[in-house]
C-alpha cells in the first residue's frame, strides 16, 4: 500500500458519510447549502478533488430507493467512459455498474441508512480509489482518477 497523504477528498455533494481507513480528517458533504455528512478515501494515495458536482441526485421510481450516482473524471476534468464502480468484494462485472460516454453512473440503493458501502472505482490505465460510503439520502459522488 502506498504511503498515506493527505489529500483534499473527492467528495462533494450529497448527504453520505464515509469511514476511512487511514487517519486522514473528513471532509464535509454538502446538498445545496447544508452540510449533510462527511465521506474520506480509503487509499488517500489516488484521491484528488474534481469540480463540484450538482446538488440534486434523479430521483428513483421507489420511494424506498436512494440513487447515488456522480461522475468519474481526470484531473483535468475530462469523463473517463467505461469506469467500473464496485461495490462489495468483488471485481469489475460486465454488467456491473459501469460510466458513460460522459463518465456518469448511478447506482440504486435500499434506504438504509445504517449501511456502510464499500465502493470501488477502477479503470485501465488509471490508479483505482476505493471509499467507504455511508448514505443517508440521495447522493452525488464523484471522483478523480490519475494515471497510473
């Protein structure tokens, strides 16, 4: 494992909170003007903070459901397309979540807000970042990844 730093997160908009692994300080969530969680990077090594992202996740057909959705981007802003997000154990699944030309995903989770995700985000080419993630309400989350 690459020797921590401490990074600005990749976080910024949408109530989640995330734990780290490493003991980095978090860094708040915001859904319009309220801050509504913290969120940090597993491996702090990859994480670099991408431009805000909006405030307002689609809304999901189902009540019960929270869409946690953003967009994976290169440092200098550009989508990266077909990103894997992961979550759980497992690897990068063809039919998995995946980005889009755009570099959006969205993933449809049970509201449950006791819940601790384990996300990760991967591409060839590019350094991975892992969080762990904590939603209490509609999310936005985006990331940057670096070359690797």
């Amino acid at each position: 494992m690459p020797a921590e730093t401490s990074p600005s997160p990749t976080v910024v908009a949408g109530p989640a909170t995330a734990s780290p692994v490493t003991s980095v300080s978090p860094a708040p969530i915001v859904a319009g003007n309220e801050a509504v969680g913290t969120a940090m990077p597993v491996e702090t090594s990859a994480a670099v903070p991408p431009a805000p992202a909006p405030a307002t996740p689609t809304p999901t057909p189902d009540p019960n459901v929270w869409r946690f959705q953003g967009r994976v981007v290169t440092e200098a802003g550009e989508p990266i397309a077909d990103a894997c997000v992961v979550i759980g154990p497992h690897g990068c699944r063809p039919f998995g979540p995946h980005t889009d030309d755009q570099g959006s995903y969205y993933i449809d989770m049970p509201q449950n807000p006791t819940i601790v995700y384990e996300l990760r985000f991967e591409k060839e080419g590019y350094t991975t970042v892992y969080y762990r993630v904590q939603p209490t309400a509609p999310t936005e989350f985006n990331v940057v990844l670096r070359p690797s």
